[in-house]
C-alpha cells in the first residue's frame, strides 16, 4: 500500500510539473525542440492523471460496495478488495465482524441451552403430573403407536408403561380389551371431537366398570395426529346408582303395601261391600292401622334419609345408659305383659355415663327391645344387660330374648334397610327399618357397633357398644 | 261365573282378606295361602279355577309359583293374574311364556280385580 501511495504521488508530480515546464516553455520559446518534447509530456501527464483518476473512482465504488455489504447484512465476510489500502479496511472490518458474530451466536446459543432446560423441567414435570394421575391415559399416535402412557394405564392393562413408548397400541393391550383398541381406532376413523364407552374389567381387584373417554388432536391441516384415551373408575358411582335404584323401588314397594290396604277397604266401604257393623268396624280398623304403619315406614325413611346426610341436628350429652334403659323398659312391660313375655334387666354396679344424644339412644333401645318380645312367643324372657369394660373404656348393651331366632344365612343382612326374616314375617309386623335405623344412629352418629348373635328356635341377641364419656351421672335412686 | 273357586295368595293378610270377602259378595268360592310353598299344594289339591297371586312373598315369590304351577299337569293351565307392588318385575315376553294373564299393580281396586277375574274365566270358557 505504501508502495502504490507513492506511485500516485510521482504521477501527480509528474503531471504538475509537465504543466508547469510546460507553461514556462511555450511563454519563453514557441519553436525547437520545446514544443513536441512539451507535447509528450502533455500526453503521459495526460494519461497519468486519467489513470489516477479512474483508480480513485475504483476505489470509490469498492467503498460503496463495501457500504451497501454492511449494511446488508452484518454475519457475513465482506468480499476482498482490489485496491491494496482498501484491502487493509476491508480485513479489518472482516475481523470486526467475525467477533460480533461470535458473540451474538455465543449468545443465542446460551439462550437456547438456558430454554432447553426450562423446557425439559417442564416436560418433565408434566410427565410426572400425567403418570401420577390415577386415570389410566394412553395417547397414541395416527399410526395407533403409544406416545405416552401412564403407570396407571399399565397396572389396568397389565402392561411396563416405562417402556410403552412407540409401541404399538395393539401389542399392548389387545390380548386384554380388544374392544380398547377397536374404540380407538373407530375415534380416530370418525375425527370425532369426543367419545365415550363404558368398558367392563374383570381381573385380580375384581369386577369394575371404566369410563373410557377419547379425543382427537388433530394438527393445522385437520389431520388427526394422536388420539388421547383416558379411563375413570365409575365402578363405585355404578354401585351407588343401584342402590339408589334397589332403595327407591324398595321405598316404593313398602309404601304400596299398607296404601294398597287402605284403598281396597276404601272401595269396599264406599261400595257397600260391608254388609253388617261388625264388618264395617272391622274394615275402619284395617284402615286405622295400614295408616298408622304408612305414617311409621314415612317417619323411619325420613329419620335414616336424614342422618345418613347428616341433617339430623345431634345433641350429645352424658347419659346413663343404665337410666335410658330403664325408662324404655317402664313402657315396654305393658306390651311384653300383654303377651305373657317377662323382661328381666340388671343394673351396673359401675357407672355407664356415655356422650350420646339422648332421644336417639332411646329409639335404639326401643327398636330392640320391641323387635325382642314382637318375635319372642308368650311365655318367653327378655333379657338386658349393660355391661361396662373400665380398661378399653366401654359400655356394652344387650338384649337376649328367647324368640323365634334368625337363619345363620340372613343373619349379615338384618341391619340392611327394609330386611325382614322371611321365615319370621308371619310373626310380626314391621318396616324393615328399625334395625337399620339402630345401626345409623350407633355406628355413624355415636361411633360404636352394633351386633348379633342367633339360633333358630332358642333365640337372638341383639346388642350395641358405645365409648365411656368423662363425665360421670349419678342414678336415680 | 258364580261358583268358580278362585286362590289367592298373598303374605299380607289383610289383601287377602278383602279380595275374599269381594269375590264372596259375588259368588265365588274362595280358598287362600299367604305363601308360594302353601299355594302351590292347595293350586294340586283344590284344581281353582284362577289364581291371584302376590309377587313378593317369602320362600316362594309369585314368579317362582308360577314357574312351579306351569310345571305341573294339573295346574300348568290354570290361568293367574299377578298382584305387585313393584313398579318392573315381568318382561312381556316372560309373562306370556309364563302364561300369566294379567299384572296389576298395587293399589289396585278390588272392582277392576273382579272385572279381570270375570273376563278372563268367560274367555277360558268360550275358548274351552
């Protein structure tokens, strides 16, 4: 560059001075050997300063071009030179370059690393998410190859869900539900937006029933890309719903039979059917009663509608359950008199206070005591004892009659609502309430347990336990 | 149809009881049992005309009677009307296998049993 700096000076200088030997001659001698000597120096002067002229214009566009490069776009090299001094700006600007490029990708690339990481901490954290959900969910992909599936799709259909991915759907789970796999193939066929099946299982936890519910995604284009399959237990709500179904046709088979009653002797009165008083007495009577046993059956489904929602309002307070007894017993003895049934009862020498609310335990007792002598025939006992255990710190009621007794095999479903023992029916009304209702309110109001024990032909007892309270109530003398 | 005897059975004594004393006041002879089990051997022994008979009844439900009487050559025609409380118990398709002639539901009127009664004896009689 130094070089050719300097070829431009000599060429300038030689111009300037041609121009000047050359004024001076033709002002001090216009003929001889001046004139064309002063003519060929005119000529290179000339040629000089054109070509000095048109380098710099060269040089001037290479400028430009290394401008408009800048500008363009600032990651890549700009193109070398021809002029040697632009050559050293243009290496310069080179290595400039090169240095911001570095950085700004070094940069980028810390960005991107920085993203990767959050990204896989979410998608690990979603991963973890889907597989502890206890739904089974399998997604598979528009060729039915599994793209995620979670360890409760593998404990339901017996398959590794760590190693399901890419595996066909099929493989997996066909030899176990079939009916799964053709579902999802259907939904994916159909791009239906949602579908619903109810798929039966039967394995080592027993029958159960699952929701199967799935969905398409489907990508930009409307094609479907995954189809996503998730399975809820409904096996519970289904047993729910049947005994809601079985209670509302037993309620309404209870409270046919007496209304049945009451219509037909209704008719018959109103048609005259009665022929004499004593007919039509009787028919009054029948009437009297089927109402009075309608209106006990409304008053026992309400009672345990209630205290199974939790409506009844509870008033615990400490009680003697030798006391309750025995005010029960005072108005049972009239009845058990009247069939020749004698009742016998202890007193505990230990105090029995119990945290109960009063006029529930009374219904209790009342139900045992009643069922006691309605199935025991005349000439039987009915005995009660309390007794208190002071170390596990609770007091233990039974009732013991000498009745018709219960079948070993009908004996788990006494306490059921509106259970009666068939054999036993001939020989006493009733709801088929009172011992469900005893088991509401000991069990889920107080908190204790009810039981029995029963032979056909020698008898049954019935029984409650019940926690001690702290309080201690002195008995009536 | 005076004369005819009728069975009816039910566990509640007092639905037997007033049907008896309905059919009575029309000349019906009537015989009863309040379960499947004694229906059944009064059905062999005393050939009624036409059984009436509950659903729900211990030991032996109506269903169950039926299935037996439908087994038996002196009572596999003896016409039935079914009494129940029950809002779905029989299949159309199981009644007629059954050979049950008539479901009614509970509250029934005595009046309608009797109507029931009367046509289904004078088409048994019409058909004999």
């Amino acid at each position: 560059m130094r070089l050719e700096r300097s070829f431009y000076c000599v060429v300038a200088a030689f111009a300037a001075l041609t121009l000047v030997y050359c004024a001076l001659g033709f002002w001090a001698e216009r003929d001889g050997v001046f004139v064309p000597a002063a003519s060929v120096f005119c000529g290179a002067a000339a040629v000089g300063v054109i070509w000095l002229g048109w380098s710099f214009v060269r040089a001037g566009g290479e400028i430009t071009s290394i401008a408009t490069q800048l500008n363009c776009d600032q990651t890549h090299q700009i193109k070398p030179c021809r002029s040697a001094w632009l050559k050293v700006l243009t290496e310069a600007l080179n290595n400039r370059l090169s240095d911001e490029t570095s950085a700004q990708l070094k940069e980028q690339l810390k960005q991107l690393q920085i993203q990767n990481k959050l990204l896989s901490a979410q998608k690990t954290h979603i991963d973890q998410v889907i597989y502890s959900i206890r739904d089974a969910i399998i997604v598979v992909d528009e060729f039915d190859k599994v793209l995620l599936a979670n360890e409760a799709a593998g404990r339901l259909f017996g398959f590794d869900f760590a190693t399901a991915a890419n595996k066909p759907v099929s493989e997996l789970v066909e030899g176990a539900k079939p009916e799964f796999v053709d579902f999802l193939r259907q939904s994916r066929t159909s791009r239906a937006p949602g579908s619903r099946k109810e798929i039966d299982f039967d394995d080592a936890e027993g029958p159960r029933v699952f929701d199967c519910r799935v969905s398409c995604v489907c990508d930009d284009g409307g094609r479907v890309c995954a189809v996503v399959a998730v399975l809820h237990d409904i096996t519970r709500e289904k047993e729910i719903a049947q005994m809601k179904n079985d209670f509302v046709s037993h309620v309404s088979h209870e409270l046919k039979t007496p209304l049945a009653s009451i219509m037909a002797y209704s008719e018959m009165l109103t048609d005259g059917e009665a022929n004499d008083e004593q007919t039509r007495n009787e028919f009054y009577s029948v009437i009297r009663t089927q109402a009075q046993r309608l209106n006990r059956l409304i008053e026992d489904i309400l009672n345990i509608a209630r205290i199974e929602s939790g409506l009844v309002k509870v008033e615990k307070q400490p009680v003697s359950l030798a006391i309750l007894m025995e005010e029960q017993l005072q108005m049972i003895r009239s009845f058990a008199q009247e069939k020749d049934i004698r009742i016998c009862s202890e007193k505990p020498i230990v105090h029995d206070c119990v945290l109960v609310d009063k006029d529930m335990v009374s219904q209790v007792i009342v139900n045992l005591l009643s069922n006691a002598v309605k199935y025991t025939k005349p000439g039987g006992t009915v005995h009660v004892f309390t007794e208190v255990d002071e170390i596990s710190k609770k007091v233990t009621v039974k009732v013991v009659d000498t009745g018709v007794g219960i079948p070993a095999d009908e004996l788990e479903h006494v306490f059921d609502k509106f259970y009666r023992v068939g054999a036993n029916k001939p020989q006493a009304k009733g709801t088929g309430l009172g011992l469900s209702l005893v088991k509401q309110i000991v069990e889920k109001v107080h908190g204790g347990n009810v039981f029995v024990q029963s032979k056909v032909g020698a008898g049954s007892t019935f029984g409650f336990e019940l926690g001690l309270a702290t309080e201690v109530v002195t008995a009536k003398s | 149809m005076t004369g005819k005897k009728v069975l009816v059975v039910d566990d509640e004594i007092h639905i037997v009881h007033v049907v008896a004393i309905k059919l009575r006041n029309n000349g019906y002879e009537v015989i009863s049992a309040q379960d499947g089990t004694e229906a059944f051997e009064l059905a062999v022994s005393q050939k009624p005309d036409i059984i009436v008979t509950d659903y729900q009844m211990p030991t032996m439900n109506g269903i169950e009677l039926v299935g037996k009487l439908r087994q038996n050559a002196q009572t596999n025609k003896t016409p039935v009307i079914m009494l129940t409380a029950r809002s779905f118990v029989i299949e159309d398709d199981q009644q007629q296998q059954l050979g049950i002639s008539e479901v009614l539901s509970k509250p029934f009127s005595p009046k309608e049993l009797l109507r029931s009664i009367e046509d289904i004896l004078y088409a048994k009689a019409v058909a004999d």
